[in-house]
C-alpha cells in the first residue's frame, strides 16, 4: 500500500515538474532545467516508461541530457533559479517564520543551494 502511494505521488510530483518545466520554456521567470531534473528524479523512482518518454522527448530531453552528460545548466537557467528561490525564502523568512534560530536554518540552507547550483558546470 505505501508503495503504491510513494509511486503516485511520485509519478504526480513528475507530471507536475513537466509541466513547469515547460512553461519555464516560455516563461523567463521559471527555470526550466531544475523541473525537468526533478521530473527525471521522480519518474525514474515511479514509472520506466514516464522516465523513457521524458528522455526521448526532443526539446525536454536535452535539458536533462545536457546536465547528466556533463555539459552542465545555461547560466540563464542558474541565475532565474537563485532569483526565484532567494525572492521565495527571503519572503519566508521575513514574514513566514516567526523564530529566528529556523530563519536563519533557512538562510544557511539557501545559501547552501545558491553555492551547489552556481558549483554546477554551466552550459553555453
């Protein structure tokens, strides 16, 4: 039973990172290669099939190639993705999160994944 639920939720986590990778595409607000990374995540955990399509898909496919063949993210994609998430988690901490010990947990940990994500190789 939990198996089943753990794939569900996957396989509905993938569909959903699809589709805002794809409106990333259009929009220059959404990163597009971090949705499609985590819709590759989700879909090799649930569904073979879902995970093959992805791959073979011809413009969501590179996105994800590119990065697992090491040619790394567009630099575009890294900055949109630190704006995003910096906007979202500054809001946060200032007027989500009453106790400052977890604003500041949550600082060090965006700073943490604005260091991994500019760590990452960049495509041009």
């Amino acid at each position: 039973m939990a198996k089943g639920l753990i794939r569900f939720l996957l396989i509905i986590g993938g569909i959903v990172s699809t589709i805002l990778g794809v409106i990333g595409i259009i929009l220059p607000l959404l990163p597009t290669t971090p949705f499609l990374l985590l819709a590759a995540y989700c879909f090799a955990r649930s569904s073979d099939t879902l995970y093959r399509h992805l791959l073979e898909t011809k413009w969501l496919g590179t996105y994800i190639e590119n990065f697992r063949s090491g040619k790394g993210i567009p630099l575009k994609t890294k900055w949109i993705a630190v704006i995003v998430l910096w906007t979202s988690s500054f809001y946060s901490i200032i007027y989500i999160v009453p106790l400052r010990i977890v604003q500041l947990l949550l600082f060090g940990v965006v700073l943490y994944i604005t260091y991994y994500i500019f760590s990452l190789k960049t495509y041009r």
